[in-house]
C-alpha cells in the first residue's frame, strides 16, 4: 500500500458571530487538538476569532464544521477561510 504525503495546507480562519470567547476559544483548541491540527488564535473577541491552522484540507473542513455547530453559547454566522502560502521567498 502506497501513500502520497503532500504539505499541509495553511488557513487563515475568521469566525464571525455572537461568540463567548472566553468558552469558545479553549473549545476550538480542544477540538483542533482532537483533529490533529496545528493551530494559533492571533485574536479572539465577542464577535470574531482569528487563527491559523495547519493540517490536511480535509481536517481543517472539519474543523470549519465544528466550529459552524460549536458549543451551545455561541452563534457562528460566518466562517471565512484564505490560505496562506508556505512559500517564503
């Protein structure tokens, strides 16, 4: 059995919403741990959260679902992703 290991992707991820940071920022890392992600919050506030994640395509979509149904206090009602070139220079 062959598998092909490609880079992983990075995504810059916006959360927007009624969002209880203080509650939904340990979930998402929780959740980012669980899939296996690498991944850093650069802004967490009532309405937005910004981070980065790095990991296969299929595990970021993932982690977009999650957070699109995430803990019971916060309403998401939008999540934008951009990738992030890994080239540098």
């Amino acid at each position: 059995m062959t598998t092909q290991h490609s880079d992983p992707a990075r995504e810059r991820m916006t959360i927007l919403g009624d969002l209880d940071a203080a509650s939904f920022v340990p979930w998402i890392r929780r959740h980012a741990a669980k899939l296996g992600l690498s991944h850093a919050i650069s802004h967490a506030s009532t309405d937005r959260i910004e981070m980065e994640v790095e990991g296969s395509e299929d595990l970021i979509d993932m982690m977009e679902m999650g957070c699109s149904l995430g803990p019971i206090n916060v309403w998401v009602e939008t999540i934008e992703r951009r990738p992030i070139s890994s080239k540098t220079a």
